[in-house]
C-alpha cells in the first residue's frame, strides 16, 4: 500500500526554519507518511528540494507590506503562488491531507477546492490574528478599524468551519477553537511546540560570544511590535547604565519588522558595545548563544495575544539550560512552571533589578538551569507532542501503524 500524502502550507517563515512545522513534518515521514511542503523561500534556498525525506516546494516571497493594501497585496501573490504550487505537488502525487498554519487565515478557501477532491483539511493554529490586530494597535476606534477586525473574525470563522480539524498551540487556543469558532472539542488537540531535547541541550560554551564579558543574556524571537523586544533594550540600558553593569553582554537574537529600527535605538541609547543584533541565526548559532548564557529573557508584554500565547523561546531556554527572567504572563507560566524568576508585567525596572541579582546567584542559577532542563525533558519535550500529532493523522486516515513503512 502507498504511503499517505500530506500536504503542508505554511505562509510566516521558510521551512525548516519554522521549527514547529519542521518537527511535524519529521514526525509524519518517521511515521510512515509521505510529506511535501509549500511555503516562502528564505535567502539562498532553491525552489524545491528534497531534506530528510521532506518535499519542499518554496516561492518567491511577496513584497514586504505597508498598510492594508500592501498586507492585502502580500496576501494575495502568497496565495496564488500557493494555489499553483498545491497544483504541481497533485500532479506530482495526490494528497490525502492539507495541512495549512496560519497567519493567515486565507487558506480555508483553497482547501476547499481540494475537499472537493476528497482531501481532508487540518488547520494548525499558530497565531490568533484578531488579537494580533487588537494588540498591534489598540481596540478599533473608527469604522475602517473595527472592519478590519471584522475582516479578521470572519476570516478565523470560516478557517474554523471548513476544518476537518483543529490542531491548537495550547489550551488557551483550543478554548477559542472551541468557544469562538465553534468546533466541537473532539474536532481539536492540543499539540504544544515542545523542544526535541535530544537536539535542544546544552553544548560547549562559546566565550568569544561575551564579548570579553562575564556574563551573556539573551533574547530570541520574532520582532514586531507586540512582541515586546524594545523592553529589551530598556533591560539593557538599565542593567549597563543603572546598575552599572559592565560585565554584561546581550544578544537579541532573530528578525522581523522591527530589526532595523532596533538597531538604530540600540546605538542612541549607546549600547553598541554592550549588545549584538546579529538578526536571522540558525539551529547551531542559537545552541551556541545558549549554551554560553547566563541568562534568557522573556519580558513579553501583556496584551491579548501574549497573555494566551505559549513562547517557544522560553521553553527553549529551559530546554538548553538558561536561567529565565519573565513576565508572569498566563501561557508562559505555564510553559515554564516553578523554573523561571517572575516579574509583574510591565515593570522593567523590577525586572531588571531580578536579573542582575541573579546574575549574582550563581547557586541560585545552577539551580534552575538544573530543574528547567529536566522540566523540557519530563514535561515539555516534543516526543509525546509528536505522538499526539500523527494520532490526528491516522484517526482521519482511519490508518493504523501495521501499514506504517508499507
């Protein structure tokens, strides 16, 4: 018997770059499926390839966007460019399954093409583009405001509607799922983006990334204006120029809208010397960069999206060993447990106070590295997480594993 098929769209990064769609797609193939991937083409990366059993078929990226018309424009060519890629990929070899990520929520349209052909559709919610909107800029004042988010809803609803099922990120999605769109709770899982411990875990420290410096701090993520990485740099300035920390060096790891105009607030605050933007790193850059900390922050600020939003970066620092500094925020105390230091949202001077006296803690600091890691490998880790994800697979499928590898 053939191996099933499944068809994976993701729009928000490259793969494997997105760590949580390449962790699926590897759990899928060790399961016996086959996998072939749509998504945007990173710098460098050829049109289509084939990685670790994994066909990937990756399109020009639309411009960057401005405004509503430019988000619509991108949305738009993304979609299209999409619609012909699923196209080349049945003719190559039909698919039994469309999985599609958001953000977007464009993709129910498209898999509603399909399902007329038989293929099933999963929706895996990555992100709650309502409350994206709504922390991004505010509650809507005026009319075009609240169409947008209007936009936004009926956009989610109808993602809702049209899936076979509902994959969520945490419990709070799931909620949503079920609550605000109306899927029946045994249409959803809740399949977290755990870190593969087995990779994930700390390796030999780097000390040329200190710059000369006792300590390291880092912060890794996407940048855009919820997600809260100008705290950083307030972190930073106050850490340096207020407590008069020298011996600290931070690293702000990652990419997005915000980069640029970060590293041009990094050097008017004068901390040129004290913190690296090196922007876009790769799985060995991060293990190096973690492997060296002394600390990992986590000062996302509260607002409707992070509040119910699980922070990968904070399971990743337990997972290589970091000490953590967060903001009490409901998903990542949950993701991180007992083995984070806590800060009331918003108060950076506090939280900047916590960070240098653990940076003065080196007891204190072994102690949670020790107690975070085994949390990543008890609780957090992705083996279990991967299990419950192919489960969605063959219960559609109505597939067993005596088939797998035939």
């Amino acid at each position: 018997m053939p191996r099933p098929h499944v068809l994976v769209i993701v729009q928000n990064l490259p793969v494997p770059l997105d760590r949580r769609v390449w962790l699926e797609c590897r759990a899928l193939t060790e399961s016996g499926y086959e996998v072939s991937v749509i998504c945007p083409r990173g710098e460098g990366d050829p049109a289509y390839e084939v990685l670790e059993g994994v066909h990937l078929h990756k399109y020009r990226p639309a411009p960057a966007a401005g405004g509503v018309f430019g988000y619509l424009l991108e949305f738009s060519l993304s979609w299209l460019r999409t619609a012909w890629l699923s196209r080349k990929v049945w003719r190559r070899r039909p698919f039994e399954v469309l999985q599609a990520c958001n953000p977007p929520d464009t993709y129910w349209l498209l898999a509603r093409f399909w399902q007329r052909r038989g293929v099933r559709f999963v929706f895996d919610h990555h992100d709650l583009n309502p409350e994206v909107f709504r922390s991004r800029f505010g509650e809507p004042a005026t009319p075009a405001a609240r169409a947008q988010l209007a936009g936004l809803h009926w956009l989610e609803r109808m993602t809702f509607r049209t899936a076979d099922h509902v994959i969520s990120t945490n419990t709070s999605y799931q909620r949503i799922a079920v609550e605000r769109g109306g899927v029946p709770i045994g249409r959803t899982s809740v399949v977290r983006s755990g870190p593969d411990t087995t990779v994930m875990r700390p390796g030999r420290p780097e000390s040329a990334l200190r710059r000369g410096r006792r300590h390291l701090v880092v912060w890794l993520g996407i940048m855009g204006p919820q997600d809260g990485v100008d705290v950083v740099l307030d972190i930073a300035r106050r850490t340096v120029f207020e407590h008069g920390r020298e011996d600290v060096q931070f690293a702000v790891l990652g990419f997005g809208d915000c980069l640029e105009e970060l590293r041009r607030r990094c050097t008017a605050l004068g901390l040129d010397d004290y913190l690296d933007l090196p922007g876009r790193v790769g799985p060995a850059q991060i293990a190096e960069y973690f492997s060296t900390a002394s600390a990992g922050l986590s000062p996302d600020p509260r607002n409707p999206l992070n509040d119910v939003s699980t922070m990968n970066k904070t399971m990743e620092y337990l997972a290589f060993g970091v000490p953590v500094v967060a903001y009490r925020l409901t998903e990542n105390a949950i993701s991180a447990g007992d083995c984070a230091v806590y800060t009331e949202p918003g108060d950076a001077a506090g939280f900047t106070a916590e960070l240098v006296a653990l940076l003065d803690d080196p007891d204190r600091r072994a102690d949670l590295a020790k107690r975070g890691r085994l949390r990543a490998e008890r609780d957090l880790d992705w083996a279990p997480q991967a299990h419950t994800y192919v489960s969605v697979y063959d219960r559609l499928l109505r597939r067993s594993h005596a088939n797998e590898g035939n």
